[in-house]
C-alpha cells in the first residue's frame, strides 16, 4: 500500500520507518510545523505534576531553564511517545495514560490529591478536549502554560497530490480533528476531494474519524483503532502484500 502519513516532523520519521518496515509505500506530508515558544513563562509554584498531552510539549521544555525547578514533579503524560520525551527532557516519575486527554484526566484524578499542590498544564496554542476545565471541575486547581504552536500547512506536497490525483495513495494516516480538518481542507482547495474519497482513512480515534465525517460527508471511507495509540492504528492497516 502507498500510504500518506501527516505526521509533523520529528514524529512521522518513526512512523515511516514502521510501515516501511512492513512493506508500505510512504508520502510525508506533514499537516502541522511545530514551533516553540520564544518565551515560556512558568509561574513560581510548587507544582505537584506537569501533564503533558504531547510528545510536543515535553520537547517544548527540554533545555529550557524553567525545566530544572520542574522536573521534581511527576509528569503525567497521554501516551508512549510523550512519555518517552519527558524522560529524554529529564523527568524522573512519569506516569503513563492510556493515550488521549480522557484518559490523562482520569489518570490525574485516580493519583493525585486536589490538595497536595497545584498542577502545570504543558500546552500548544491550539487545544482540544479542555483538560484544565475538566480537572478544575473535580477540585484541582491548574495552571497552562503555552509552550508551542502547531501551525497548519498551507498545500500538500507536490508528489503527495499527484499520488492523489492518479488514485496511487491507498489511505492516510491522521491522528488529530485538527489534522483530519486541515487534510479535508486541503485536498478540497486542491480539487481532489471526490479522490480523497478512494482512500482508506486510518484515524487514532473516533474524536479524529468525526472531525473527518463533518468535513468529507459523503462516502469517506473510516478505520478507527481501538485504542487512541500507534500499535492499535497500525493493526488496522493490511498487511503489504
């Protein structure tokens, strides 16, 4: 299978290789560019945990001087992939949820204690799911701080759009509403919608495959992992023949 992977940069490597590995075609075509803040702004508190809900955030942190009078606390992550960047960024206790904001506020409310200190919340400038409001509803008290800004693709690279355009690309592989938003966007802009539709859209939960429906209504072809991680989406892909 050919298959476009959007992915920003610095995480669709890994993902390539993977598929590649087990025999697939890859286009990159990143959907978002991560940017760092130029000045990240830390309140002077003891925060009891720093919850991180992107591999983004933690690399947001790593080399900053904010890092150092944080990385006493526990960092509670959303997945493997930013619970391996926090510890590259130096947070000794990380505790793992079970892939999505869901997950990482459930994780939050079943270890900590609203009463043991505030929380530092590691966010882009984009959000989704409100994780602050949620935990602020079950007595924490959170602070966010901005540490990135995820900047959305203007086109899809040349050969990306001539795959599909020749109906060569098999499926897509999206991991956010956000980035099933912009593909939609960007293949309509590009007038290849209806061959949009030929594809197999792999998405890492059903939050992502509802985002799609609302953009692309009409027949869009939807596979959703069972769980919001990189080993449920890559089960739902056919083995190369």
């Amino acid at each position: 299978m050919r298959l476009v992977v959007t992915r920003p940069e610095g995480d669709a490597e890994a993902l390539a290789r993977r598929l590649e590995a087990a025999g697939h075609a890859v286009l990159l075509a990143p959907l978002l560019s991560i940017r760092p803040v130029d000045e990240l702004e830390v309140p002077g508190r003891d925060y009891q945990a720093v919850l991180i809900t992107s591999a983004n955030g933690a690399r947001a942190l790593a080399g900053r001087a904010e890092l150092a009078r944080l990385q006493g606390a526990t960092a509670i992550v959303v997945g493997p992939a930013s619970a391996e960047a926090a510890a590259r960024a130096g947070f000794g206790r990380i505790e793992q949820a079970d892939g999505d904001v869901h997950a990482l506020v459930r994780s939050t409310v079943a270890l900590l204690r609203p009463g043991d200190g505030p929380l530092l919340y590691v966010s882009g400038a984009v959000t989704a799911g409100d994780l602050a409001a949620k935990l602020q509803a079950s007595g924490f008290e959170v602070d966010r701080v901005v540490a990135y800004e995820a900047r959305p693709a203007e086109a899809l690279p040349a050969q990306c759009l001539a795959a599909i355009a020749a109906g060569d690309a098999d499926g897509v592989v999206l991991y956010s509403p956000r980035s099933a938003r912009i593909w939609a966007a960007l293949v309509a802009e590009a007038g290849l919608a209806a061959a949009a539709l030929q594809m197999v859209h792999y998405c890492l939960s059903e939050n992502v495959a509802g985002a799609l429906r609302e953009e692309l209504r009409d027949g869009v072809a939807v596979e959703v992992a069972r769980r919001p991680d990189d080993a449920a989406l890559l089960e739902l892909i056919p083995a190369a023949a």
